[in-house]
C-alpha cells in the first residue's frame, strides 16, 4: 500500500479509536490538519531515518547508533501499547524531547538528541504526537544500551544534562526577519543540525563555542562546518544553492551522500521551499569562526610535494572530475574551491575515496550517480598523495595527511563493509 494511503488509513482508525489514542489527544480535538502538520514536523526532525531499522517497519526502532561509549538502539516510538509509545500523552512526550527523561522517569541518553528537541514548542510536539498515533502499532521490545558501567546506569545522565542540556523552546529574537526566526528555530530545534556539525568534548557534550562549525560524525565520517568560512563552510554558497542542496541533494559546490544523503532522502527534500530559504537566511548569517586557520597562501600548488597525487588525479579522477577539479555541473561535483575538500578533517572524504558513495536521487534530480570504490586499486600512499594534491590545487588549502591516517579510515570501512577490498 503507498504511504500515504496507508498513513490516511490509520488515521481514520485512529480517530476512531482503534488504537485506544490518549485521551487527553481526544480531549483537545485532534484534526486531520494537526496530524498533517505533525507529519510534516517528523519529516522536518529526521526521525524515520533514526527509528527505523533496515527492513523492519518504520518507526519500529532497533537502529544501531555507534558512539565513542558504545552502541545505542532507537527506540519503538509507533504507537503500540506495550512496547511502543501508545501509553505516551502529549506532556510525557514533551518530557522526552524537552528533558531527556522517559514515561517511567528514567534518563535517555543524548543519542537522541534532546539538547537540541528541547527547542521544540509544545503546539509543535502536540501535533507530533497526534501524527505518531497514526502511523501503524508494530509490537517490539526496544534493545537495551550496549555501554559499560556506570554509563549502563541510566542515572549518570543526570549529571551530564545539568553540564550539557540547556532547557527551554525557542525564543525568537525580535531584532530578526521571520525568515530568520524561522531558519534559527529548524536549524536549532527539530533539524539538530548542531548534532552532527559541531564538534563534542570528551563526554560527548557539545562544544557550544564551536556551534556549526564542522565535527565528527562516527565510522570515520565528518560533517562539516556549516559557518561562514570560504575554505571550511557555507561561506561561498548562495542562499539557493543551500535550497538547491538541501532540496535535490546536489548543487554546484557538493553532492550529499553518506549520512548527509539520508538526511536529503528522508528529511529536507519535502520540506517547503519557504522553510528551506528561512534555513539558507539562517546559516548565510553564521560568521566565519573567530580562530579560523590562516593557510600558507604560498605553498605550491603542484610542485614536487604533490607530483605523486596529480599522477594519481590524472590517472584515475578526471573521467568525472576533471582536469581543472571543475567537474561537470549538475552531474559530477568540483573539487577546486570546494569546502568538503578543503575541510580540516578529511575522514568523509577519504571515506568516501575508499568505499564510494552514491548520491541521493530526488524527483527534481532522480539520478543518483555513483563515485566508485578505490579501496582495491590504490593503497595507503598513493590516497594520501590524491588527497593531498586535490586539497592543495586549484587555488583549496587544507593541512596534509599520511599514509597513517589513510589506514585509520580503511580499518573503520573495512569493520563496517563499506568497502569491496583492503587495497594497502
């Protein structure tokens, strides 16, 4: 059945009383326009992508979530009554996504990502909810944290929340546009962009000084930062080439794939063309880190250093590429002047160099193309070589890497089959 017959379908018993809905979401007099708001909300969150395990039903939970601690598994958030959040009203719900705390008052851990939920109005998790209590019942019991004691005491959270957690729904500041407000309470609310693009501290806690500015993102990927710099973020994207990204999966500048393709595929490809100019207003008034790096402008561009790694780029990426990094627009990204080369960390692309990644197809761009695998062609040295040449010319500057870190980014791949072969 297609989705969207199916989520009509249980709406109706729904609203029936099929499922035995809240009472207090019967009190209030849920509306069709409530549930499509709020479906339209759990599009905006992500949160398909994050509850759904590969080839279970949708919601159902049971995704393994690495972190630096251990392995977290979504939780079951369809509405069955004994395994999912049928029993959930709208202010336990609130609860979750505002403190981190569950039905039963225990503490969850941030891998759901609360710090930034807690923006979230309570009109916007009412609806949430209301929508939630359509989707199919699946019974499923949630799996239990793989994480060594004391953090397997769900207790210890306490603590971590009262360092990390900043409590309280957006305020719109009033010396911004609409557009603005808007773009800030998406980015910093139901899209937790901050989870991925900022960088975290031993506990895991965000680094609030370094908001958006690029961090890592487990398995050895990298998002990048999304601040103002020329080299290192969105500093030289327009506000609709971040629409034409964030709404087709590619623009001039990159391609998502990886994590950043399942987030075009589930999430920003059917948010409204308004919210995702009020995110491109949003992020396009992100100033450039104070203590961005000053790069050798003098180093060479293609002296000896990086003879090796043009030898390589010519050998093997100017099919695509071509010679000048300029690629081909629309179809194969530019390597010259690109922020995701140019980045500090280079984890997303050597990951991305080894295992290959397939981009996102959308209806606007339905051809997904694929970047091969160069795991079983080039070794240790010669990646590190490519790399350091395309990071290096056409005008990019990025700090160098070796052999080592190549290894590093292999092994990960490799433990995930990411990849076809080890190559080095």
């Amino acid at each position: 059945m297609q989705a969207w017959k199916r989520s009509v379908l249980w709406a109706a018993m729904a609203a029936a009383g099929a499922f035995g809905a809240p009472a207090d979401l019967g009190a209030q007099g849920t509306t069709f326009t409530t549930i499509e708001r709020g479906r339209y909300l759990v599009q905006a969150g992500d949160c398909e992508a994050c509850h759904t395990n590969p080839g279970d039903k949708p919601f159902a939970g049971g995704l393994a979530i690495a972190t630096p601690f251990g392995t977290i598994y979504s939780t079951n958030i369809t509405p069955d009554q004994q395994t999912g959040i049928g029993r959930y009203s709208v202010d336990d719900l609130y609860a979750a996504m505002h403190r981190g705390v569950r039905r039963d008052g225990e503490y969850l851990y941030p891998a759901f990502p609360y710090p930034w939920f807690t923006r979230v109005t309570r009109e916007d998790v009412q609806a949430i909810k209301a929508y939630l209590d359509t989707i199919e019942p699946v019974r499923k019991a949630d799996r239990e944290p793989e994480l060594p004691w004391p953090l397997s005491m769900r207790v210890v959270m306490k603590g971590w929340n009262a360092l990390y957690l900043h409590e309280g729904e957006y305020r719109r500041d009033p010396d911004k546009s609409d557009a603005w407000n808007r773009g800030a309470y998406l980015v910093e609310g139901l899209g937790h962009c901050g989870a991925c693009h900022t960088d975290k501290s031993m506990l895991g806690g965000p680094k609030r000084d370094e908001r958006l500015q690029g961090g890592d993102f487990g398995e050895r990927w990298y998002a990048p930062s999304l601040a103002g710099g020329l080299r290192e973020g969105l500093g030289n994207w327009s506000e609709k080439e971040i629409v034409e990204y964030l709404k087709t999966g590619a623009n001039a500048h990159s391609t998502a794939g990886g994590p950043m393709g399942d987030v075009v595929r589930h999430s920003t490809q059917y948010l409204r063309d308004q919210d995702l100019k009020s995110i491109a207003v949003y992020l396009k008034d992100l100033p450039a880190p104070a203590n961005a790096r000053r790069r050798d402008e003098a180093k060479a561009d293609a002296g000896q250093a990086y003879a090796r790694g043009k030898a390589v780029y010519l050998d093997n990426c100017t099919g695509c590429h071509m010679e000048d990094g300029k690629g081909l627009p629309g179809i194969f990204p530019a390597l010259a002047g690109s922020s995701a080369v140019q980045s500090a960390n280079a984890d997303t692309l050597l990951h991305i160099v080894l295992a290959g990644a397939a981009a996102v197809g959308t209806p606007e761009k339905p051809v997904g193309f694929r970047m091969p695998a160069f795991d079983w062609k080039l070794g240790d040295d010669d990646v590190a070589a490519v790399m350091n040449y395309v990071r290096n010319e056409w005008g990019n500057r990025a700090p160098d890497i070796d052999a080592t870190e190549v290894a590093k980014v292999r092994d990960k791949v490799l433990q995930t089959g990411g990849a076809s072969a080890s190559g080095g």
